[in-house]
C-alpha cells in the first residue's frame, strides 16, 4: 500500500479553500482566516560554548526541564547516570530538575551548574 504525504500547511491551505468556497456558496457570509507565516524577527542568536577536550574529572549536570511531566525523562537521565558511573566513572554527574514550567527561566539552577558544573545536559528525552 502506498501512503500519500501532504505537508500540514498544505492541508491548512486546502482546508481554507474548502471553507471559502463553502462559505461563497452558501451566500455572503465573511470567514477569518489564520495566516501561518511568521512575521517576528529571531532572536540575536548566542554562540555555543567550546567543547571540553574530555569529561574525564568533570561535572556533568543533567537537568530534566519538566517537558512531558515529571517522569518523562527522568529515568532516561537515571539509566544514562548509572552508564556513566560504569564506563566513566571519573565523571561525576548531577541529576537536577528545573523549578517550574519548561519554559521558565530557573537562575537558581543556571548558577549553581555554573559555579560547580563543567558541562550540562538540558532538556527532554524519552
């Protein structure tokens, strides 16, 4: 069986079309429509930071940002945990949670990884 891909902005584009033909035809109502196109700018963008030649003798925090609930990732940052304390053991890794919504800031958390953390690991898995 073969299976028919159409990208969702052209399903939005087909289903606007429909409605305003609809709507024409079924006499002189007016329709608001959404448009998809972004019209604000991006960010400055920040570069990222060197990498570290090794994690051997370093931090490594690993901060679940609480995407998906509070056990979404958690144990895919557990299982990772317990993979590093067995085939690097000289890495030392810091399991955190981030306070808050995941799209909070958390300056707390950011200063203490920056004051006692060498690397960090931010964001979902599972």
């Amino acid at each position: 069986m073969k299976r028919l891909f159409i990208p969702a902005s052209s399903v939005l584009m087909i289903f606007a079309l429909v409605t305003v033909l609809h709507a024409t035809s079924v006499g002189s109502e007016k329709i608001t429509v959404m448009n998809p196109a972004i019209t604000s700018t991006m960010v400055d963008r920040v570069p990222l930071t060197n990498r570290l030649d090794s994690l051997d003798g370093k931090t490594l925090y690993m901060v679940d940002i609480g995407w998906g609930g509070p056990d979404a990732a958690y144990s895919v940052f557990e299982e990772m945990r317990a993979w590093f304390s067995e085939n690097m053991p000289n890495v030392k890794t810091v399991l955190k949670r981030k306070q808050g919504p995941y799209s909070a800031d958390d300056p707390e958390l950011w200063k203490e990884i920056k004051e006692k953390g060498d690397a960090a690991l931010i964001g979902i898995s599972g």
